[in-house]
C-alpha cells in the first residue's frame, strides 16, 4: 500500500491550501490551490504571497497581522477573481508555530462559496414557488365553480333572447367566460403539485410518436423534419411530463409559422461539456426544436419564461414556464436563440 502522507492528504482536499514563510515566499501550495489560481490566469510567476494578493488589501492587511501578532483570521466572501468563475471565497489565515513557540510559517485555507450560495438560493426559491402554487391552485378552483355557473347561465339567456344585438352581447360573455376558463385550466396545470413518476425512457420514441401526432395538424403548410441520434441513451424521466414540454416547444414553433415553415426535431448527446457537479462529471442529452417562425425580439427574450407574457390573442402565457418548470424538476436546463424574421431554437438540457 502506497503510504499516506500528508501531501496526498492536502492534494486531495478540495479546499485551496497555500503555506508560506514570514517574508511571503511560497513554501507548499495544494493542486486545488493550482488550478483556482492559473484557471483564473491570476498565478504567473508569483512566488510571494505578498504579490499574489496585491490587489486584495483585506487578504495583505491579514496576513500581516497574522505575521506579526501570531493570531488567526477569518475573512468572508473575499471576491478574488471579479468576473471569474468563482464566486466569493471565505479566507482563513492562521500560523504554524513550532514546538519551541518559534514561528514557522503562514496557512491560508480557501473555501469556495458560491455552491452554498446558490443552494441557498434555490431553497429559497422553490419555498416562495411552494406558496405560489399553492395560492394560485386555490385561487383557480375557486373561480372555476362560479364560471361555470355563469356560462350555464348565458347560455340559457342566449336561447331566450330573440334581438340580434342582445345575443350578440350573451356571445361575448360566452367567449370571454371561454377565454377565462382556458386561462384557469392552464394555471392549475402549472401550479398542481405534480409528482413525477421517473422511468427509463427514451427520447427519439417520445419525440416520434409527438411528430406522428402533429402531422395532423396544419399539415400543409409545416414540414417536419427528424434528426435524432440513434445512439442517444435512455433517460431517467416522467414520459407524460416531458412529452408535455416538447408539445408546448412544438405548439409554440407551429404558432410562430404565418405561412409555410419548417420545425426541427433533433436529438444528440452533449459532447462540449458536463453539468459539473461537486465530484462528477454528468452526460447531457440535448433536445432540440428549431422553427423557422417568426422569430423573438431579443428585448422580449428575458420575458418568455414569465408567467402570462404572451403575444398571442388567445394565449394564457403559462406554456413556457410550465416546461421551464418541468425541465427543473428533471434537473435540466431549458435555454433559447431567437432571430426575428428567421426562427427559434429551444434546446432543452436533460441528464442521462
Ligand atoms: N417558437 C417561438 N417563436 C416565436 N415566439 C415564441 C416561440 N415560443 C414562444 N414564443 C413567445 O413567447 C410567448 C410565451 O409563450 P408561452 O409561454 O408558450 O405562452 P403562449 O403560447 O400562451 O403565448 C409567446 O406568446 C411568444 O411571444
Ligand atoms: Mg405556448
């Protein structure tokens, strides 16, 4: 067996560790510590810890004080790299101080953020989107009782009345109440806790039998064109649930055709890069929809995914938060590029 040493110990640890002496050379740094610092191409021939951290006068002002009176020090959410990949950092300082009291060297120990950040954040988030639901379920139950109530109602005075204008008017309550009705079953479809029942399933069957469905639909004026990989792995997902996105992304592409157009349904696997989670390096299969449509204004784009945008005069705008909705609870990503008079892609991002 291979002894364990305290290097091996320190290069495995995914904390950043740098030990250096009283005047700042550099006495041992960790490979953690390496790849944070030439990643951000912020370690090129430093080998003083006084110059690595010139720019940062919270860190010199610690290690100086840790130099010179021997205590130990804690600095939060150092940002060391602006606009670099890594989020805030919390700084520990500390001597190393030999048996004989004599001081020895400097540590500093680095710990990375910005994971418990965003988790943080996202507790967060899906604690204000609980409530939401939650209220909006219920506020759509309740109106739906009285709606139907109404409706019945006109309909019946619509059958009475024999002036033209008046059942013109019942017409619009009618169409109204329609319009109100679709609204609110679009609202309890995304907002009802929904418990996703995952399977192996496979995506090109799932993407098929959509397009077998579609051809039905407008089928003069869109052409549909398949391009899936054959290789593509099965993915652990709710089959019901995501044929829903790829109806809504394909709805969405159908709508935005005036005329003739084409829709793209392409598969592949995701070669460029991973979902890097803390130890592993997951696989990403893409799918995609691609219209030739009339494409989105990019000062509309941030707006898409809010609940009831719409541009259309019967849509509900719940269409694409819903997927966005799924597609989180599939632990993927849902992403879009629009050009106006040429067409949309939405590429949704799944795990294998
Ligand atoms: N493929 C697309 N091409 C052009 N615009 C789109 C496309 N998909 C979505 N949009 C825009 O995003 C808006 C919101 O879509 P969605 O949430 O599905 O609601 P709805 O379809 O009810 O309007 C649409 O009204 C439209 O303006
Ligand atoms: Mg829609």
């Amino acid at each position: 067996m291979e002894s364990i040493t305290l290097d091996l110990f320190l290069n495995h640890l995914r904390n950043a560790v740098v030990i250096a002496q009283a005047d700042g050379k550099i006495l041992f740094k960790n490979t953690v510590f390496s790849a944070f610092f030439t990643r951000e191409k912020f370690f090129t021939s430093h080998d003083s810890i006084f110059d690595l951290f010139s720019d940062h006068p919270e860190v010199l002002e610690a290690l100086h004080k840790v130099i010179d009176l021997r205590g130990s020090y804690y600095l939060r959410d150092v940002v060391l790299f602006k606009g670099g990949k890594n989020g805030p950092m919390d700084v520990e300082l500390f001597p190393l101080i030999g048996s004989d009291g004599l001081f020895l060297a400097i540590s500093m120990l680095f710990r990375d953020r910005s994971g418990l950040v965003r988790f943080e954040e996202q507790e967060r988030r899906m604690e204000r989107r609980h409530y939401l639901d939650a209220l909006s379920s219920g506020l759509a139950h309740e109106i739906k009782n009285p709606l139907s109530g109404i409706k019945g109602a006109s309909q019946m005075l619509k059958n009475e009345l024999k002036e033209e204008e008046w059942v013109a008017l019942a017409d619009i309550i009618q169409k109204e109440v329609t319009r109100v009705d679709r609204l609110l079953t679009d609202l309890l479809d995304f907002s009802k806790p929904k418990i996703l029942d995952k399977k192996r399933v496979n995506l090109n069957q799932i993407l098929n039998d959509l397009i077998a469905l579609q051809k039905t639909v407008a089928a003069e004026r869109i052409h549909y064109l398949a391009e899936f990989d054959p290789s593509l792995p099965p993915v652990q997902a709710d089959e019901a649930a995501l044929s829903q996105v790829f109806l809504n992304l394909i709805k969405n592409a159908r709508q935005s055709i005036e005329e003739e157009g084409k829709i793209i349904l392409r598969s592949r696997m995701v070669t460029d890069f991973g979902v890097r989670t803390r130890d592993k390096k997951r696989q990403l299969i893409a799918v995609e929809i691609e219209d030739t449509g009339v494409g989105i204004p990019a000062d509309n784009l941030p707006k898409i995914f809010f609940p009831f945008y719409t541009t259309k005069t019967g849509g509900t705008g719940l269409g694409l938060p819903l997927c966005q909705k799924i597609v989180e609870e599939h632990e993927g990503d849902i992403q879009v590029k629009s050009e106006v008079g040429k067409g949309t892609l939405f590429t949704v991002y799944l795990p294998v």
